[in-house]
C-alpha cells in the first residue's frame, strides 16, 4: 500500500467499516417488521400483521405469531455464551446465513472481491458466486496456515471481506492467531477478516472475539451446529463491531428464526444442558485420539494430519476407492482430493463409539 492508501486506511478505521459497505445498504432503512414496532406485554392485543386469532393444533404455542428477528431471550443467551454485547451480535440460520449476509451487505456485484484461503469451506465462495461477486484464492502454506503476504498481494481497494476458518474445514487445524491479527492490522479500514469459528469449542485454544475491541474489521462466526449438537436446528451466529452488526440487521430477513427453533435453542443453553455437552465434547475429544491412534497403522493410511476439529483428515493411498467402498458398505466419507493441497485426502467425522468401531473394522 502507498503512504496515501495507509492515511486514508487509518481515516477509515477511525469511522468504522460501515463506510465499506455496498452504498445502497448503507444508505436505506432496515425493514420495520410488526414485531419490531412495539414491545410485548401481557396485556398488549396484536392486530397488526394479519396473524391467526388461533393456534394451528391443540397444545401448540406461540405459532400463530410472528417471533422477533431477535428474540430478546435468545440474544441474551447468546451474549452470556460468548460474554459480548448485544450491540454485537447478530443471530442467523446457521453460520451460512451469516456468510451469505456480510456478502450481500458489503460487497457490490460485479465490482467488489472477497479472499478465501484453499484447501478451506466452500461456501465461502459459493456465497460470492451468487451474488457476481469474484472469489480470489490466496492458499494456505504447506503447513495449512494463513500465508499473509499471498493475501495481501490479492487485496485491492475492493477486496471488501477476507474469510478465514479457523479450526479449518477441511484441515482440522487453527489457524495462527498472531497472523489472524497481523492480517487485520494490514488491511484496518478497507477490509474484513471474518474468522469461521464454527469448530472452536473443540479446540485448544480460545475464541478470537476478545480481538473486536482493538480490531474494528473483525467479525466472528459461531453456530451451534457441531458443538452444541444442532446442526438441524440451523441456527447460528455473527459478533461485530456495532456498525457491521447494524448493517447486517438490514439484510436479514425480517422473520429469520422460528419459534420452535428459538424454544429449543433456549433448553439447548441452559446452564445444566451446557454442562452437559461440555462432558459429551471431552468424550468425543477422546474418541478423536483413540482413532487416530488406531487408524495410523492400518495399511494404506499415510498421513494422519493433527486436528482441533471433530473431525479428521487422512492422506490414504486410493481415497476415490477408499470412499466408494466405504459407501457400498454404508459408511459415507468426504472424498477432499479434489480440494489444493490435498491429494488423496478423506475426512471422517467422529461419531459415537459404535461408528467409529464400525469404520476401523471396515478400513482394517
């Protein structure tokens, strides 16, 4: 960057990243859905969304309403899991929805990139491509960390998100915490780093969202699919500064969580129910080290890479025959040597005991 490109990066972190967003989101007001109009009390007579005076069966409650974009209780907590502001917070169906948001609110199609970081997620790019918005690969290095200068050589002035996951789908590794910085403090004001931490819970080190305090252009990504045991619940989210937060408020959609969603997702993080998948993660944890243990030596395993993940990468000798076996047998696998980097590369999840026998039994 030249000296004037750094003056007007360090203006721009002063004002916020709201100023990099897509003129036309920044500029128009959110959608004002009835719920959002008035707050709920026990005495208060809803008449303004054409709802159902009644609910759809005998012992349901609370369908025939329109729930909250944010429901107050589950943003709570929310807050108290991550230990974050509300003004930071924004909840989405998944982590993808969160992906698909920051896209659609920071980036003008045909115009604008993002940065994502191969052998990596593949909606990263599959969430730009939608939109016409370029995707530039910038690969990991050979040790399936963040290359720095590879991605500042493919930033330009609209390079408007650089999406990083860490622990890394499909790699199994976190990615290096003082370049995840480094790389915030090189592109401050023009650019976010948006840091996946769908995997986070099931590794050593800790979440990144302390970083938003210094770092304006940070964005985190949680969902409570793996670690909490709910991936069918679709339910996720985005931490930010305000700004971004209140921009992706603006593309959401008006209605995004459902009231069964919400009720689970509120039993799911009681303080008991925590406790309880916490135990049920150092099992699994375990499991992950037996296996990997174990299907080191079994003929035709190469490489059995390190993982912070429930999940682990294995280099084998035919992972195309390896996968079609194992299919035939019921077992399914992610074939991933089509991804950088990664030929002959499977990737099993860890499941319960009685999974993982089945698999070693079939690979033995």
């Amino acid at each position: 960057m030249t000296a004037q490109e750094l003056e007007n990066s360090g203006k721009a972190e002063q004002a916020g990243m709201a100023q990099r967003a897509r003129p036309e989101i920044r500029d128009m007001k959110g959608y004002a859905s009835a719920r959002s109009l008035v707050a709920e009390s026990g005495s208060t007579i809803f008449l303004d969304a054409n709802e159902c005076a009644f609910e759809p069966f005998i012992g349901a409650e609370g369908l025939a309403r329109y729930p909250m974009q944010q429901p107050q209780a589950l943003v709570q907590a929310f807050c108290t899991w991550l230990d974050i502001s509300s003004r930071n917070l924004t909840l989405t169906r998944g982590a993808d929805e969160a992906i698909d948001c920051l896209v659609r609110a920071f980036c003008v199609p045909g115009s604008d990139n993002i940065i994502i970081c191969p052998p990596t997620f593949a909606m990263y790019a599959q969430s730009a491509a939608i939109q016409g918005i370029e995707a530039r690969a910038a690969p990991l290095d050979s040790s399936f960390d963040l290359n720095i200068n590879k991605i500042t050589e493919q930033a330009d002035n609209n390079t408007k998100l650089v999406f990083v996951c860490s622990p890394n789908n499909p790699t199994g590794n976190l990615m290096s915490e003082d370049r995840i910085i480094d790389l915030c403090n090189r592109l401050a004001g023009r650019t976010l780093v948006v840091v996946d931490e769908t995997y986070i819970d099931y590794a050593t080190a800790d979440s990144l969202i302390a970083g938003l305090e210094s770092h304006a252009n940070l964005v985190i990504l949680r969902t409570l699919s793996k670690s909490h045991a709910a991936a069918g619940l679709r339910l996720g989210a985005a931490v930010a500064r305000q700004d971004v937060s209140e921009l992706m408020a603006k593309v959401l959609a008006p209605y995004p969580l459902p009231q069964p969603v919400i009720s689970t997702a509120l039993t799911i993080m009681t303080p008991a129910n925590q406790q309880r998948l916490a135990e049920k993660r150092a099992d699994m944890l375990q499991r992950r080290k037996e296996f990997a243990g174990a299907i080191a030596a079994i003929d035709g395993v190469e490489t059995v890479f390190p993982s912070d993940a429930n999940y682990l990468l294995v280099r084998v000798s035919d992972a195309d025959g390896l996968c079609a076996a194992a299919r035939k047998a019921g077992i399914i696998l992610r074939n991933q040597s089509h991804q950088p980097g990664l030929a002959g590369c499977i990737r099993i999840s860890i499941g319960s005991a009685d999974d993982m026998a089945r698999v070693l039994a079939f690979m033995r």
